[in-house]
C-alpha cells in the first residue's frame, strides 16, 4: 500500500517512477491510461495520451488525407503528477493540478 500523500513544495523536476507503473491501451485502441504512484508526493495519478501522433496519411487512397489508424508511439510516456492536491508554492498559471514531478514509464 502507498503511502498517504504528502503535502510536498510545488517544484518541477523529473524523478524516477517508484514501484511498477501500469501503461495499458483503452478499450477502443486511442489512448495509453498509465495509472503510477507519484514519486514525489506518493499520490495514486492516472494519465492519459494519445497512442500515437495523428496526421496526415502519406500514402494514396485515404478519404481527406487522415490516417486510418495512428503510428504506435515508442520509448517513454512522461507522465505528470496529476494528484489534485494544493501543493504550496504553485504558481496560479501552473496548468498542472499535481506537485509538479514528472516521469517516464515505458510504452508497451
């Protein structure tokens, strides 16, 4: 069981993930939803990305240019805390709603 989160000073910096995220794909194929335990302030954070980069198809024969599926994306997610505490310090045009720590978990 994690820890209880702590109330940690707002800082960005990039940690190492703890334990073993879990990096899975949506139902329908779109997104990644990695669910991670902050390594700052030990929150439970869920985030989602796009399974690849959407654009324009190269090939012939598409309708409106659009690929049918997108490229898998390869190497790492970054993942941001996204706890939804109010960590001191954060500054008020922050878009972030965590402590402000990042990670990379790997794609599967």
């Amino acid at each position: 069981m994690p820890p209880a989160h702590d109330l940690t000073p707002f800082r960005e910096q990039q940690l190492a993930p703890v334990g073993t995220p879990a990096a899975t794909r949506s139902a329908d194929g779109r997104w990644y939803v990695v669910t991670s335990d902050c390594p700052n302030c030990h929150a439970s954070s869920v985030f989602r990305v796009s399974y690849g980069v959407l654009g324009p198809y190269k090939g012939k024969g598409r309708l409106l240019g659009r690929r049918r599926t997108p490229e898998k994306l390869s190497g790492s997610i970054p993942v941001y805390c996204q706890c939804g505490y109010p960590h001191p310090d954060r500054p008020a045009e922050s878009p972030d709603s965590g402590c402000g720590a990042f990670w990379d978990v790997p794609v599967p």
